[in-house]
C-alpha cells in the first residue's frame, strides 16, 4: 500500500509540474476523496513525493517553453530560458542536481529535528520574522529586477492592490469588488497568470535547434561541473530552509532571496533558486512535525485530514518523526527527481521537429484547456475568462518588461496585509 | 491540434455530468467544510446514493451556489452564519441535523489574560469586551504559533488546539464552571457544524445524511459531541441564540 502512494504521489509530482495551473494542491484536492481514509503516515509518503518531483520536473517545462508548472518557477522561466535558449542545456541538469543537493540537506535535518532543543524554532513563528522575510522579498525583488527601479515598485504596488481584491473572510469587508459576487472571490491567479505572462511568453517563442544528443551531452557535463557549482546550491538550500518557515509564500521568499545572491549571474541565480525552492518545502514542514502548526496550503489540506483520525495529532507526528520514514521517503523521491528530469528533457526536445506556430497553437491550447477544465471544476469558467480578457491587453504592454514583481506581489498580497495588521497592533 | 480540443472538450464534459445530489462546500478547498463534506458523499456514495460535491471557494460563492441548486445538502456554522453576505436561514423546513459542537477554552501562560489575547480575526468582536489587547490570526493554528512563539500572553482558540499546549486553561465554555469568567456574557460561546436541506430529497437520503458513522467516530476522538434537542425549535433557539453572539 504505502508503496502505491508513494508511486501515484511521483505520478502526482509529474502532473503538478507538467500541466500548468496545476500545483501541488490541486492535484491534492484532486485526490482528496482518496486521502479521507489514510494515516499520517500514508498521507506523508503520498505527499512528500508529490511535492519534491513537482519542483524537479517543473523546471524543464520552465526552461524549454517560458511556461512556469509552479509559483517558484518564475526565475527558471524569467532568467533561465533565455539562456537555454542561448546553448545553455547543461541548465536542466544542474538545477536537478541543485535540487538533489537540497533534498539530500532536507532529509539530513528532518533527520536531526529529534534530538534538536525545539525552543530554537519558536523563533521562526513569529511574526516578526515573518514580516522581517515579506521586507526581505520586495527589497530583493527590487534589487534583482531587471526593470527600472520605478517601474518595479509600481509593479509591487499593483500586484499588492489586485491581489488583495476579494472578501477578506477574516474582516468581513470587501476590497474593490464593486459588488460583485464572482469578486468576493478575488481576482484567481491562473487566468491572471496566463494572461499578463505566459500568453506573451508563447508569443514570443522561437524555434530551436535543440537535440537529444545535446541534452546527454548537457547531462555528461553537468555532472562532471557539480564540484565547480557545489558551494552555490549549498548557499541556496540554506537559504531555502530559513525561507520556507514563511508561511504560505516561503518558497517565494526563498527563490527570491537567493536570486539576489546572485544577480549579475543569470545561470547562478536560476541553479540557485532551484535548489532554494527543494529546501524549503521541506523545511516548511518543521512546525507541523514539531509543533502541529501546518504552515503552507499543501500541510493545512493533509493536517486537516489527518485530524479526523487521531486523537492527539501532534504525538502521532512525533512518533513518524523518530522512524526513519521521513528522510527515506525524502530521499527517494529526489533520487526519482533527478532521474526523471532526463528522459522528460530529452522527450521534450522532440517537440521541436513542429513547425514554430503549430508548437505556439499546441502550448496556448495546453494552457488555455487547463484554465477551462480549472475553470469548470471551480464553477466559475465563465469568470476565468472575463479574467483573462481583462488582463491580456496589461500582458501586452508588459510583454519588455520583467513582471516577476508584479506577479509574486500579487501572489503575497493578502499574507502582506495580514501580517502588517498584525505588526501595527 | 484537433486531437486537443477533442480531449479538451471530453475532459469538459466528464466534469460536469449531472447528479441527483449536490453536496455544497461554502468555503474554501481544503478546510474543516470540505473535509466534512468529503465524508459525507462517501458515506453516501457506499450506500449506493449519488452525491456529487461541490467547492464554492468561499461563503458568498457557497451561498449562491446554495441557491442554484436544486436538490441540496450543506454544512453551516455560526462562524459563516456571523457574515451577513453568507447568511442562509436557518430554518424548520431546511434544517437537517446538528453535526458537530465545539467549545472554546481561554489558554494563558500564567493564569490571567495577561497584555495581548490571540484570537481569530472573524470572531474579534465575541471576546471585545474582555479587558486584554486582542491580535487577530487567521485561524487557531496560528494563534497557536503565536503563543509558542511568546508573541502573545493569551489565546482563545478550540479544545483540540488548546490539547497540545503547554499552558493554562482559565475558560472552558462548554464547562459549568467559569472560575473568573462567570460574569461575561459569552462564557458559553460554542461553535456548531450543522447541515441543511434543500430541494426534494427523499426520506432514505435524508436518513443516510443524519447517520455517519465517521461523524460520530471523529466527534468522540475531537470532543465535538453535537448540542441535540429533542424540540426542534429549543434546537434552532439554541443555534440562532448562538449565532447571535457571533454576529458583529
């Protein structure tokens, strides 16, 4: 049984990278009728692999296409693509291997976490550090972008005013939804995506002389320069682990603190936050085992479930806590990261022998069909599309510009104004 | 390029077939009402009754979604009913039966309320006249990082939260005895899960949804033992009684 989960949450990860809109929690609420009935253990080996092949394969995907599977794969399609582009294969390899790096330095805390003194994470719960890490984000944000310094900010203040659009159930009031009751939902964020960046993104798409024969040869030589790019996917690990106690939008934090370690290297600070990202869904994983304080969508959705079964939640985490169940599982699901991130780049590589606007037509209607299928499965297809419509024509004036700011703003717009609340009080 | 849209329209179609029974989540995927609910279609589903749920997204969506459909099943709880945008009234005709109750317990770190109280944002003005600074958190987990994290002295959270604290209990609002509390005017303050009825469905499926199995599994382990009285309108006395002190 526990060997089936652990294949369909690899099958999972796949998915979640591959189709865009798709993350790791929808393919879990997709799952969800299935969950119902498991034990935090299965539910851990289900889970765990689902979200670390996610990152793995959604890079590919990023690198090849510009179309990001995931929030963090940003830096891989903002700054990475192009270099791929350039000749620069050896990408996918490395960012696989930096986050194998991660995973192997995850699975080594997770490991340690029960002989560690827990009051040194108390810490991490604050929200101070919290709001100490949201500053962090914009100001790096700032510094790395590649647009003007103005234009950025505005960019942040933008995304931070429509991402707070919708009925904040916590106060009760709405913001900016003129009355309309598809708004109290807030503006949703594929539509959004898909229109002020991945639309243009396609659009601008070229052809490519890529090979499979390139890609091996990408892969022999990846590994024999891993000592040379060691010491930076080490540094983005870190980085990634301090991140990822931010709740909700660590990894964001993460990709973008460790991109500003590296700004006047694009290949670095793409390898960089790759392994970022690997290290931070791990890490966000500490309160839960230690304290039973889920902290991202994916751990409220599996604690949630969990919680129907048990009747002292926090002892049975413990208790997987002290088996070697959780670096092992870690562990294998980035071994099977790694090794699926090959063959899908080479496979990838095929797509290429289609003419330019034949690949153009087959990625729009990729995306565009799971926006509709997203669409239909939340109710609201109809407003999907008003959404799309409504921000094409923002897609194409930015369509020069570098709107990572405009997109994680948006994306950390409601935490911002909830921890700033807080902080005032 | 043909062979997509086929697909896309195929994957269009599977996910929007009919069924007799919608099972209505009004709130976000993920939460306390669409595990609930995911319980339920099963305990329908194995026997043999044809449920289908539905995620609204959030309580304003869930009502609207609520009234278009036809034939229906919901969970509601005071926490929701407090928000007049998601209201649906409770009624003779559209209630079901009542689920789950949970008290709240007051937890501190020294016995008193000390300088800064934890509590969930849409429920700030349950607890506004209690003599402490209240800090808003989105949910009882939170409140929970925050007490751990010293950021504040007090937390009003639920039982199953207050379980895994190493800290005071100074309230419990399910218990006869209030200690210091006995004058406030909430000191009885519940939360329950309820579900609601609406449309034509039959007697045997309205059996099937007041008799979960889990329900009653889940409500043991949790101490969420529902307020049942055996007088419908003592019930929904009791229920509007408490949602009235949830209402802002």
């Amino acid at each position: 049984m526990e060997v089936l989960l652990f294949l369909l949450g690899i099958v999972g990860g796949i998915f979640a990278g591959l189709v865009p809109g798709i993350g790791v929690f929808t393919t879990l609420i997709l799952l969800y009728p299935l969950l119902i009935d498991l034990t935090i253990t299965q539910l851990l080996i289900l889970y765990i692999p689902l979200m670390s092949v996610s990152q793995y394969i959604g890079s590919v995907p990023a690198l090849y296409f510009k179309i990001p599977g995931e929030a963090t794969s940003f830096i891989a399609t903002e700054y990475g693509h192009d270099l791929f582009w350039k000749g620069n294969y050896d990408l996918i390899p490395l960012t696989a291997i930096g986050s194998f790096v991660a995973t192997v330095m995850s699975a080594g805390v997770i490991m340690l976490l029960p002989y560690l003194y827990e009051h040194i994470f108390y810490g991490f719960l604050s929200t101070n550090f919290v709001f100490g890490m949201i500053l962090l984000t914009g100001a790096c944000l700032v510094a790395t972008c590649k647009n003007p310094w103005l234009l950025t900010v505005t960019m942040i203040a933008t995304g931070m005013a429509l991402g707070n659009v919708g009925f904040n159930v916590n106060t009760g009031t709405n913001f900016a939804t003129f009355g309309s009751t598809w708004l109290s939902y807030g503006i949703p964020i594929f539509p959004f995506i898909i229109a002020v960046y991945v639309i243009p993104s396609i659009f601008a798409l070229n052809s490519s002389t890529v090979t499979v024969k390139q890609i091996d040869s990408a892969y022999s030589s990846a590994a024999l320069d891993v000592k040379h790019y060691l010491p930076k996917m080490m540094s983005g690990s870190m980085v990634g682990m301090i991140a990822g106690f931010v709740p909700i939008i660590g990894k964001i934090v993460g990709v973008s603190a460790s991109r500003a370690l590296y700004k006047h290297n694009d290949k670095h600070s793409v390898i960089v936050a790759e392994s970022s990202n690997n290290s931070s869904i791990f890490t966000a994983m500490i309160p839960l085992f230690l304290f039973g304080v889920p902290i991202t969508l994916g751990e409220i959705l599996i604690f949630n479930v969990a919680e129907t079964s048990y009747w002292d939640l926090d002892t049975a985490f413990r208790e997987v806590l002290s088996t070697p169940t959780l670096p092992v599982t870690i562990l294998a699901s980035g071994i099977f990261g790694l090794v699926l991130s090959w063959p899908l780049a080479r496979y990838f590589s095929h797509v290429f022998v289609l003419p330019t606007s034949a690949l153009k037509i087959c990625l729009l209607a990729i995306v565009l069909g799971s926006m509709i299928y997203l669409g239909i499965t939340k109710h609201m297809l109809g407003f999907y599309i008003i959404v799309l419509l409504a921000f094409i024509p923002l897609g194409y004036f930015l369509r020069h510009r570098d709107v990572i700011p405009l997109i994680f703003a948006f994306i950390f717009a409601k935490m911002s104004m909830t921890v700033i609340e807080r902080i005032i009080i | 390029m043909k062979k997509t849209l086929l697909t896309m329209a195929m994957i269009a179609m599977m996910s929007t077939t009919a069924s007799a029974l919608d099972l209505v989540v009004a709130s976000a995927p993920g939460g306390t009402y669409h595990k609930f609910t995911t319980v339920l279609a099963k305990s329908l589903q194995e026997q043999g009754i044809d449920a289908e749920v539905k995620v609204a997204g959030n309580c304003i969506l869930g009502k609207k979604l609520w009234q278009d459909s036809e034939d229906a099943i919901m969970f509601q709880s005071e926490a929701s009913q407090a928000v007049p945008e998601c209201n649906v009234p409770v009624t003779a005709d559209n209630f079901v039966n009542n689920v789950f109750t949970a008290g709240w317990v007051i937890v501190s770190k020294d016995g008193t309320l000390g300088n800064k109280m934890g509590v969930v944002s849409y429920m700030q003005q349950t607890v506004d006249d209690l003599d402490v600074t209240l800090v808003p958190y989105k949910n009882t987990r939170e409140i929970k990082a925050a007490f751990l994290a010293g950021e504040i002295d007090s937390g009003f959270v639920v039982q199953a939260i207050a379980d895994g604290l190493d800290a005071d209990v100074i309230l419990d609002t399910m218990s006869d005895n209030k200690g210091s509390f006995a004058d406030w005017g909430n000191n009885s303050l519940t939360l329950n899960y309820y579900l609601m009825q609406k449309g034509n469905i039959d007697a045997n499926t309205l059996k099937a949804v007041r008799n979960v199995a889990k329900f009653v599994a889940i409500a043991d382990k949790k101490k969420m033992q529902p307020v049942v009285l055996d007088d419908m309108d003592a019930q929904l006395d009791y229920l509007m009684t408490n949602e009235q002190k949830w209402a802002k």
